[in-house]
C-alpha cells in the first residue's frame, strides 16, 4: 500500500504545533478525503476537484518536514478554494489560485507557526507564489534545513566542481560550470550535457581530479561496509595521509575530508575516490 488513511486527529504529527485546529477546519468545512501518502518522485501532494458523490480529494507525501507538509498542504488547498470559486474556468496556477495560496500563506504566517527564516521566504512570495509546492529556490534551501539529513547527499550547488554525483535513477553526473541559474552537468558514459536547478538533491559519489580522465576513473560507489574485524578502524579516525586498506586488498592514501566523506587516492593506480567517513578500514603501511 502505498497510501494511509487514519482518524483526522492523526495529522496532528504531520504538522507544526498549532496548525492543526486551523488545519481541521478547512479539511471538515470542504469534506475533504485526505490521504498522507508515501514518498513520490514526482508531485510532493496532489489535488483532484470533487464530482458527482465524490468528495475534494487532497494526498500530501507523508516523508517531508512539518513545516515542508503544512505549505505542500495549503498548495493543495487552495487549489480547492479556487475550484470551488471558479471550477474550471481559470488556469491551474494562475492569478485566481495565487491569490488563494497567498491568502492561506498569510493566515499561517500571522499565527507564528514557521521559523524566522522560513517565515522571511514565504513573505518574499506572497504576491506571486511559486506554481510548485516549495519550488522558489530560497524557500527550498531552508526548509531543507528542517529535513532529517541523509549521509552524502547536498544540493548541486554544494557539489564541487567537477565533482561526480547520482541522481535518484543511478544515473551519475559531473558538475560543470553554471550558466545564469542553472548548472550545466555530463552524464557520465553518455556525454550528454543536461541543466540542473541549484537545489536539486543529488547524493555525492566522488571527485573528478583534473589530472584523471574520466574514462579511467574508478568510483566507490556504496560499497557494502566489511564485516568488522580484528584491526580495523573507522577512515575518520585515522589520520591524514594514512594508508589504509580495505576488505578487497586495495590500499588508499587518505587525503582530506569532504563534508561527511573522505578523499582518498588508490596507491596502485593513482585514482581517487571518495569513501564514507565511517567506513571500516585496516591501517597499513
């Protein structure tokens, strides 16, 4: 199942504390059918209107922050009030629904219910709302602060040049230069050039060193950690320029850290990589 539906008091751990009479009351004055659904690729929440004896329909991903759910949630709901206003007669995200979404962002916004630096970014888009759900590039960064924080993943903007990094297919990208807002990015393999927004989530996989072609470059890629062993230590713990030897025999030269990861250079080959910095390893010599 890939949707779950509970009591409505439920919600109340979806939201910021003293959202959820206001919340409610929207969702019981419109007979809304509320589904808190599993993470989507695609949409963060989704609306479809009511017809014949089917009630509004509302889904929000149920993996976001609160303060991410509750702005997702009042996206949606102002679709329906611009429905219910209007029906089909205007664009999805024109005038008429931006000004519904800026009302319901301001009811919120006088009830103190965001943090300061969340607050500042949604009063910044009052008057011309973004048509995604959190799609204006400062709101997205700092509602990201409030997300539980994933090992090696960061936005584009925080990968370093020409670093390598995956998307959530598996495909894997080098980071080139920016051209105006976007960052131009090879597919590794295909050298196709794509364009990506500065705050789109990539996971970090390694670092593209200007002496290395990329072609012959190697990249530890989530490797299963080894088992732990007599001997073995955490790479973090182990001092810079070590050597070091994992579970497969290669040995590495430990070189600098990189935010939750660590550069390090294969003795043999002279290839670098970037490891986990709680990866086990074996001090060598």
């Amino acid at each position: 199942m890939s949707k779950s539906e509970h009591p409505l008091h439920a919600l109340t751990e979806y939201l910021p504390e003293n959202t959820f009479e206001a919340v409610a009351e929207y969702i019981t004055k419109y007979k809304v059918h509320l589904t808190i659904s599993r993470e989507r690729k695609s949409v963060l929440g989704n609306y479809r209107n009511a017809y014949s004896n089917q009630n509004h329909r509302i889904s929000v991903n149920g993996n976001l922050n609160k303060y991410s759910f509750l702005v997702t949630l009042l996206h949606e709901l102002a679709h329906l009030l611009t429905f219910d206003k209007f029906g089909h007669c205007v664009q999805s995200h024109g005038r008429e629904w931006k000004n519904e979404f800026g009302v319901l962002l301001a009811d919120f916004i006088k009830r103190k219910v965001f943090p300061l630096d969340i607050e500042s970014e949604l009063l910044a888009s009052l008057h011309n709302p973004g048509a995604s759900s959190c799609a204006e590039e400062g709101l997205m960064r700092v509602l990201r602060k409030y997300d539980k924080q994933r090992e090696g993943f960061m936005l584009v903007e925080e990968v370093p040049l020409n670093g390598i990094f995956k998307t959530q297919d598996g495909r894997q990208f080098i980071k080139r230069e920016r051209v105006r807002k976007r960052f131009r990015c090879e597919e590794v393999g295909a050298k196709k050039v794509y364009s990506f927004s500065p705050v789109y989530e990539v996971e970090l996989v390694g670092i593209n060193d200007s002496k290395i072609k990329l072609s012959g470059a190697k990249i530890i890629d989530n490797y299963a950690k080894p088992p732990q062993k007599d001997g073995y230590i955490l790479l973090d713990d182990l001092p810079t320029n070590a050597i070091f030897q994992i579970d497969d025999g290669r040995k590495f030269k430990k070189i600098e850290k990189l935010r939750t990861r660590i550069k390090c250079e294969e003795v043999a080959t002279k290839s670098f990589f970037v490891f986990s910095s709680k990866y086990p390893v074996k001090p060598g010599r």
